[in-house]
C-alpha cells in the first residue's frame, strides 16, 4: 500500500474506531461537527482507494507526512481527552490534511 493511502486510512479507521468514546465527550454541536469529520475523513480515504498517487510528487511527500504527524498528535489527544474542544480541533486539522492529500490522487 502507498505511503500517503496508508496515512489516509489510518485517519479514518483512528477516528471510526474512537467513534462512540469521542461522541459520548461531545454536546450536540460537537457531535455534529464530529459527525461532519468522520464523513470527511472517510470520504478521503475511499475515494484513493484502488488509485494511486505520484509518489515523488513533493505535494503528496509533504502531505503524507503532515497526515502521519497530524494521525500521531490526533492519537495523542483522544487518548488524553482532556479538552473535547482541543481534539475535535485535532481532528479537523488531520481530516483538513487528508482531504489535502486525496485531492492528489490520480484518476484509475
């Protein structure tokens, strides 16, 4: 598997698994935004899958590792949880970067 699908799939399976925990740390309208994430997320991730990406594209370098990173402090903060706001903001910016980073992908 491709460095950058591998990043975009364990964004989404991170947070679909930390699903029901995160939710039940949530107000309604963090729920939804919550919910709007995910989507996203996944969303990104199933639109690369079974396509590929110009590996030597520094584009797709850069936001692979800024996804890896962003996964690595998104794990970070859902297993802390101490501030729901401050890891939606997490989540946000790791979805915001994969988004990125499937837009890059190349047509099959």
């Amino acid at each position: 598997m491709q460095d950058a699908l591998a990043a975009l799939e364990k964004n989404y399976m991170n947070l679909n698994q930390q699903l029901n925990m995160l939710s039940v740390n949530c107000t309604a309208d963090q729920k939804s935004a919550l919910m709007n994430q995910v989507v996203a997320a996944r969303t990104a991730y199933w639109s690369c899958v079974n396509k590929a990406f110009h590996d030597d594209d520094p584009q797709v370098v850069s936001l692979t590792s800024q996804l890896n990173a962003a996964n690595k402090q998104l794990s970070n903060a859902v297993q802390q949880m101490g501030d729901i706001t401050a890891t939606l903001n997490q989540i946000t910016q790791a979805v915001t970067i994969a988004t990125g980073l499937a837009a890059l992908v190349i047509a099959a």
